[in-house]
C-alpha cells in the first residue's frame, strides 16, 4: 500500500523542478494528482509518461477563475481534493534600486496572491471529504533575508500559512510551510548563477545543495496522515543554514 492511497492532490508548478519531483513522489505513493503549470508542453508529457492517476491542468495561479477550473476539474475527474501543494513560485536577482512595480507586483502575485487564492479555492473541495493537508512551498528565505520581492512574499507565505491554519483547524484540514534552502532544480543548474550556487555550497554546513526529491519527501509527510497532529508550523529544509 501506498502511503497516499486514496488521496486527491493538486500540485502546481508542477511541470519541472520541484513540482515535479513532488508529482513523481505522490504518485508512486498512490495519490491520484492533478498538476497545473504554464508549461504546457512539459505538463502534458509529464501527465502522459505518469498515466491515468494523473491530470494536466494549464493554470495562470495569479487568476481565481483559473483555480476555479482546476478544482472543478479535480473534482470531475478524481472527486474532492485532500491534498493541495502551492508549490509555483518565481525569483527574481535584482535590487530594490533596480526592481520595477510591475516587476515586484509580478512577484508578490505568483508567490503570494497565489496562495491565497489556491487555499480559498481548494477548502470547500476538502470540506466534501472531512480532511485535508495544505502544504505552501515557502523557502529559508521566509524565515531569513535574501534578494526583495522573493524574501517579502516567502514570509507572506509563512503568515498565511499560520493565519489559515487557525481558521480551518476546525474542519479537519491542515496548513503547513516548507522552507527549502538551495535546491538543485532547472532555476539553478540552468541559470547564470550556476558558479555562484557551488561556491556558495561550500558553506552550508552539509556542504552541498539538497536534491529534489529530499524536499518531497517532507512534502510527502505532511501531506500524509502520519503528520496529523502538525498544523500552522514550518518545516525547514536548508541543510542547517538558518542553524547558523
């Protein structure tokens, strides 16, 4: 048996990257999962080569009709969600001297907005079933600084977490953050920063970045029933940096 048998889950960004990693894991544990990304090419492909417990849904996350659709469309093709993993995120290397409004905005909207908007469309579907597990990908630097607009929404993301947490104790659904460090996904092995990232590893007391799937398998836990009693916390994934 899988430790996701039975289970409904709705991943976006999950066309690559962590998304994906975290679509492979729940799969092979048993969920029936509905991904949601942009890149429709590789939603698809990655839907087609995972089979028949697996949907690709193109989502925009910053619009509330788009999260509309992909719960109705849960709900058609697998039945109510128990299970939502705000994973779609972006980053972006510039200054507050540099950083434009519309840049800035683009930022909190996918990073922040986008949570809001995905935990207020997914409730009601859970309240259906009498459970649910909400995990929102946040990262260290929701709990330390780091580059503007991606910091500034990453703790966003933290206080939504513990605010709605509070608010749906009552109906059997949990709310949790994760707060990965660097992780070794396409934003950072395909970037300009690849240089920058392995010397920087040198100084993370497990001295090197962290895989993918390490992350998915917290990801994993706190959307399983084995972590039942952990609402409104974060997780920390960083290799000991925050430790430091």
């Amino acid at each position: 048996m899988g430790r996701l048998d039975n289970k409904v889950a709705i991943i976006t960004g999950g066309a690559r990257g962590m998304g994906e990693s975290h679509v492979r894991k729940f799969v092979s544990e048993g969920a029936k999962v509905v991904l949601t990304d942009l890149n429709e090419e590789g939603g698809i492909a990655l839907a087609n080569e995972l089979g028949e417990n697996v949907r690709f849904v193109k989502q925009d996350v910053t619009k509330a009709a788009d999260w509309e659709a992909v719960v109705a469309e849960t709900e058609k093709a697998f039945g109510p969600a128990n299970i939502l993993i705000n994973n779609a995120g972006i980053s972006m290397s510039k200054s507050i001297f540099e950083m434009t409004e519309d840049e800035y905005r683009k930022i909190v909207d996918i990073n922040q907005v986008s949570v809001f908007l995905g935990m207020k469309a997914v409730i009601p579907s859970m309240q259906k079933t009498g459970n649910g597990s909400i995990v929102n990908i946040s990262s260290m630097n929701g709990l330390v600084g780091g580059a503007i607009g991606y910091t500034d929404t990453k703790f966003a993301v933290r206080g939504m977490t513990k605010a709605a947490a509070l608010q749906v104790a009552g109906l059997g659904i949990r709310v949790n953050s994760v707060h990965p460090g660097v992780i070794e996904t396409p934003m950072v092995t395909e970037g300009d920063a690849v240089d920058t990232i392995k010397e920087f590893a040198k100084h993370i007391p497990i001295q090197r970045v962290a895989q993918s799937e390490e992350v998915s398998n917290l990801v994993l836990f706190l959307a399983t029933d084995e972590s039942s009693y952990s609402t409104g916390s974060e997780f920390v994934i960083d290799g000991g940096l925050t430790a430091m």
